[in-house]
C-alpha cells in the first residue's frame, strides 16, 4: 500500500541540539579534507544539503527503541540523528574503515555515549532488534530491505532518504516484499522523496 505524500512536521527549537550539529560540521569539514566523506562540490551547502535534509528523518522515527543506520558513511543520517536524540541508542554501521574512525571520533566530540559504531559490512553487523532502521543513498530499495528486515523489532520502520527514481523502486520492490510505504515531501530537494516503510515482510513464492 502506497500513501500520497504528506509534510513533515517541523522540529521545534533546540539550542543543545544545534551546539551538537555545529561541532559535527566543524569535524566533519576538518576530516574531510583527508578522506572523501561528502562530495567537493556539496561541501558549499553543508547545511541544508546533507545536515537538515537528514534532519527530517527526526519527526518520523519511533518513540522509543533503537535505531540503526546502515551504510553511515559520515553519519548522514545515523550521526545528526543522534546529535538529535541524545538518549537513543544509535548503531552506525560503515565498513570503511577510515569512515568507521571518523564515525567513532565524532560521536566521541559530541558526547553521544549511546552510539555504537560497527566497523563492518552490514550482513555482519550484530544489531540489536531496531525500532527504526535509516539509510541515504546506500542502495536500491529491494536490497535495501533485504538488508533491513533481518534487524527490525517487531512493528519496527524504515526510514529512507530516496532520489527521483523513488517511485520506480517502490514498484520493483513490491514484487518481493510486502510493506505499507508513507510518502514525505522534502523541504530540502524537489527531486527527493522521504520513505516510511512499515509492516515489512517477505512476499511468497
């Protein structure tokens, strides 16, 4: 089942949260100069093209639970949304090494004790059963729930920041898995496409 798109809603002010976000910036730019965390050209629009539009995913996660990301890459978005929800056990999963390091620094300079960062590929990653599972430009959605769906607690979501082609993998991907997918707007990309996806399983033979 596939719902129109609807808003998200905004998050209300946090002067703590926004400390947090900028200390990240700060490393993430420092860091970035060595290894390649974000792209060249996407280092101008820091903020809205990386750190605000994964802040969206904020308002959609569960109340409670843990939450993994999979594919973490620079915390974009397991990292801003620990940096968000200071109290939730947040699970990075990135088998680059070099990322898997910044990841372990970052979380270490914000002072978020509840993130644990998994220096492997996702297939090994011992995860606990996740209320809420992200990714960002990891992989096609059919694979993605794949490697999702082996980690998510019951009644636990998928929260997905999708491109232009989010349509045709909502297609492709209903062939295999059953699933009831929520449509967000993004405010930071015309083009994108925020999934919810709830009520995952397997589709039979």
């Amino acid at each position: 089942m596939f719902h129109v798109k609807q808003p998200i809603p905004a998050l209300p002010p946090d002067p703590a949260r926004e400390a947090r976000l900028a200390a990240y910036r700060d490393l993430l730019l420092r860091w970035n100069a060595t290894i390649n965390l974000v792209a060249a050209r996407t280092v101008a629009e820091l903020e809205r093209r990386h750190i605000a539009d994964c802040l969206q995913l904020v308002p959609l996660v569960p109340g409670a639970g843990a939450i993994a990301d999979l594919g973490s890459g620079a915390g974009l978005p397991g990292l801003v949304i620990a940096a968000a929800l200071p109290d939730r056990a947040v699970h990075l999963v990135e088998s680059d090494r070099r990322k898997a390091a910044f990841l372990v620094e970052a979380a270490a300079t914000l002072g978020l004790r509840q993130v644990t960062v998994h220096p492997q590929r996702i297939e090994r990653a011992a995860l606990p059963p996740c209320a809420a599972i992200t990714a960002r430009a990891l992989a096609p959605l059919d694979r993605l729930l794949a490697y999702a769906a082996p980690h998510l607690a019951p009644g636990g979501v998928c929260l997905l920041l999708k491109g232009r082609g989010a349509e045709e993998e909502l297609t492709i991907a209903a062939a295999h898995w059953h699933f009831t997918a929520e449509r967000f707007t993004s405010r930071t990309d015309t083009e994108a496409t925020i999934l919810r996806l709830s009520e995952i399983r397997r589709a039979g033979p």
